[in-house]
C-alpha cells in the first residue's frame, strides 16, 4: 500500500530499536528488512530512529533492505531518490528535519541526506513467493500489509519471518495484526503494548 507518512507508528518503531541494538552489538553488519516498504517513508523513519538511538560508527554497519512488490507505482525510484513533499513530515520533530533532511529542487520538497540513504537498499519483492530477499536479520518490521493477506497466507509469511531472522531476532508487526496460534510458538513477545517478538529457536 502506498499509503504513509513519517513517523507513523512511531512508538512501535522505538520498541523495535531498542530491543535490536544492544542485541546487535559488536555485528560488523547490522542487517535490518523493512518488508512491504511502500514509498520508503517508514523505511527512513526507522533508519532515523536507529540514527539516533545508535553510535554513528555502528550505525554504519546498519543495512536496511526496503522491498516492496509495486513495480506499477516505480516505489523502487522514489525510496532510492528519497525525494518527499514536505506535507508527508508534518509529523517529524524540527530538529529531525534540520539534520536528516535538505531542500530538494521542486519547491515544497525535501531530501533525505546521505547519511541515511547510504544505509537503505531498494529491491522489489513479493512476501507470497516465500523466499527472503536475504538472511540473518537482526530486525524484521512488517507494517500495514499483513491485512491485505488471507489468513492462511498470513501463516506462512509470519514462518519466511522466522526463518529469515538470525537467531534471537527481532520483529516488529502493526498493533492490530496479532500472531496466528499456529506461529506463536516460533515467538515471545518482548514489550506489553506493542507487537515486538524475539524469535525463538533457531
């Protein structure tokens, strides 16, 4: 869905990071999937939250694969410019905006800078092939897309999760999309009013 804004669902985001970072410390890369992406406005806002939650030398090691499957739409040109309408950041703290962002040529735009572009990696992907677009993720989120899913499809793309995640991982699911009976025990929950999991098992 192309639906979004930054700093959407901020909360669950933050309880995502701080979970993830001390358990990824000392990694000489830190892989992180945004899965089901959209126009990259939640894949930056998590690269911001982990900005500023870690130290700048191991927020280099960081790696976010944005995926997304709408060829349709170009998603895959839009997060790779990172090119956005200031409408969409009305949400964002002035001082988030003055030191990940800078005016774009189209008036009313702003672009993400350097230092969080440089960390995110666009590829479009479809969740129903079953196939990560890579492994030993130290956080997988998947936001606002699971909905669209029959429940049985929701099953085995919560199973790719697991799989795809290094032991211990985390993942980070919309508050309204609890985890199917039949893949709870593949996870425990972390945080009481958000829907992070650790995996569990290998």
């Amino acid at each position: 869905m192309a639906f979004s804004f930054f700093m959407r669902d901020q909360p669950t985001l933050e309880h995502a990071a701080d979970q993830m970072i001390p358990y990824s410390s000392g990694r000489s890369r830190i892989r992180v999937w945004d899965a089901g992406c959209a126009l990259g406005q939640e894949t930056y806002t998590l690269a911001m939250i982990l900005a500023e939650k870690m130290n700048r030398f191991a927020f280099k090691n960081v790696q976010i694969d944005a995926t997304d499957h709408d060829s349709a739409n170009r998603f895959g040109d839009v997060v790779s410019e990172a090119v956005y309408h200031g409408d969409e950041l009305k949400r964002t703290p002035k001082d988030l905006l003055s030191k990940y962002f800078e005016p774009a040529p189209n008036h009313g735009y702003t672009r993400v800078k350097y230092e969080l572009r440089s960390r995110v990696r666009f590829q479009y992907h479809d969740l129903l092939s079953l196939n990560p677009p890579g492994t030993d993720y130290c956080l997988v989120v998947c936001k606002n897309v699971l909905l669209h899913f029959q429940p049985r499809e929701r099953v085995e793309v919560f199973k790719m999760f697991h799989r795809a995640l290094a032991p211990g991982g985390y993942l980070a699911n919309e508050n309204t999309q609890k985890l199917p009976h039949e893949v709870a025990h593949l996870f425990s929950q972390v945080v009481p009013d958000a829907q992070v999991y650790k995996k569990t098992g290998n």
